[in-house]
C-alpha cells in the first residue's frame, strides 16, 4: 500500500529538486564545452536531452536505485506514445489557429514552393524539435513532477512544474505576461497528460507537436523563436496580437489562451489508466504489504 504524500517534508524535496536541477546543469555545461557553444536549435536540443538523461540516470540510481521507466520512460510503445501526444499537440494548436483566424488575426495565402519541399521542410522541422521537446519533458515532469506528486500531490506538482516551465521561458524575444500566463496553461496541460499516462512520451509527442504546428503548419514563431519559413504559404497578421500572439507566435495570445483552457479540463477529465510508476512513490522504503 501507498503511504500518502507528507506536504510538510518540505526540506526533502527541495533537497531533491535543488540537487537534480544542479547536477542537469553541471551535465549542460560539461557537454556544452565539449561541444564549442553550438548555436543550432537541433544541437542545442540535443545536449538538453543529453543532460536531461545523464542527471534523471544518476538521480534515479542514487535515489532509490530506479531506471528511466521510474519517471515515465519504459522502452515499450515509445513510438506508439509519441505519435499519439503529437497529434494530440498538434489539434490543440488548430484549434487556436482557427480562433486566430476566425476572430480576423490571420490571414493566410499562397506562396512558393513544392509539396515535395513542404513535405520535406515538415519533417527536417519535426527532427530539429523534437530533442528540444523531449529534454524539457524529462527535465520538467520527468524526476521533479515524480517527487513532487509523491510528497505533495498531483495538483502542487503541476503547480511547480509549471511555474517552473513558465518562468525558464523569460529570456525569450518577445515574451509577455500572457505568454507567461499561456505556457504555465501549457506546463498543466504537459503535466496532466504525463500524469494521466504515465508516459513521458506521450507528453514530448503533446509538446512537440505543439511546436510543431505553430513553427511548421501555421508557420508562426515558436515561443518568440522563428524555426523555419514554410514553403507553399504566407501568413499575414492583420489583428490584434492580444488575439495572435505577435512577434511570440500563439502562445503569446488570447487565441491560445482559449485553446488550453478548453483542453485542460478535457485531458483532466479523461479516464485512462496510468501507468506502473504511478502506483508507488520512490522511495521504496516507503512502500509497505
């Protein structure tokens, strides 16, 4: 049986968090060295995910002596979990085009171009985001949200992880207050769905998708980041950007704000069963007949 999380061991868990978040970085910094301060997104995804992996590893093992599947990585059904979460991801994100567009913010037209270069640009924009995408899950709603829902319950992890995944965007050109409002929706809605399976893949394929609808499909910048000019289409922003986001891309407006707040309470209300690592906390001691 489960003991009940104990939200007065606040101490412990920050011992936890402030340790993992200082061993992430020290990883990120090593590898970064290593690799001469790339300054391709790809790359530096790729070493986020590196460092994500190492310190989650190392954590794990000195925490209860666990593996990556402790966190909601298992090696089964991977791809299956990814694809799902990216579909996922990406109907959230035409959801708030079409308010975007509906409420006159948008415009789209044609533009140069091929399938076979649009097909093309789509894929080469998925592989360049998707390492990003999955060291930030794993950063995020992978070893913290795991400690957090243990000792304080699901809804005060969501709470800090999200926060968390608000405020690590605050560098980011064109960055607003309801951009920082919308990512924290966006963090609830990552954590619910990690949380509702117990799959980290899933969550990544949610962000990814994500990401890549707004960079590829609607052809907007991606958190005030501008990921790739997709052939074949032109978009015009003819309205408010309270309503499109501007120079941040949809996350920044209200179009986005609509479509998360729908989805939230849709995934929350959701019946699926979780996932193994879901059914006890991690440290095993804790865990009793």
């Amino acid at each position: 049986m489960r003991l009940r999380p104990d939200r007065s061991l606040v101490v412990p868990v920050l011992l936890r968090l402030f340790g993992f978040a200082g061993l992430f970085i020290a990883v990120a910094v090593v590898l970064l060295g290593l690799a001469g301060m790339p300054t391709s997104l790809a790359a530096q995804g790729s070493l986020q995910l590196v460092a994500a992996v190492v310190a989650s590893a190392i954590v794990l093992r000195i925490d209860g002596k666990r593996s990556l599947p402790a966190i909601g990585l298992p090696r089964q059904a991977a791809g299956r979990g990814l694809l799902r979460g990216t579909l996922l991801g990406i109907a959230i994100v035409l959801s708030a085009l079409a308010f975007a567009v509906g409420l006159g913010g948008l415009r789209y037209g044609s533009a140069e171009g091929t399938a076979v270069e649009y097909a093309a640009t789509g894929i080469w924009t998925a592989l360049i985001l998707l390492p990003a995408a999955a060291g930030e899950e794993i950063a995020l709603r992978g070893y913290p949200l795991r400690v957090l829902v243990d000792r304080w319950g699901r809804w005060p992890a969501l709470a800090v992880t999200s926060a968390a995944f608000s405020l690590l965007h605050g560098a980011n050109p064109n960055v607003g207050r309801l951009a920082f409002l919308n990512i924290a929706l966006a963090g609830i809605l990552l954590g619910l769905i990690c949380l509702k399976t117990g799959d980290l893949w899933w969550a990544t394929g949610v962000h990814m998708g994500w990401n890549l609808a707004t960079g590829f499909l609607a052809d907007l910048p991606v958190s005030g980041l501008k990921v790739v000019d997709a052939p074949l289409m032109e978009v015009t922003e003819t309205g408010a950007a309270l309503v499109t986001g501007g120079a941040f891309g949809l996350e920044g407006g209200l179009a986005a704000t609509v479509a998360l707040a729908l989805a939230i309470p849709v995934v929350a209300r959701t019946r699926i069963v979780p996932a193994r690592w879901l059914e006890g906390p991690v440290e095993p001691e804790q865990e009793t007949e």
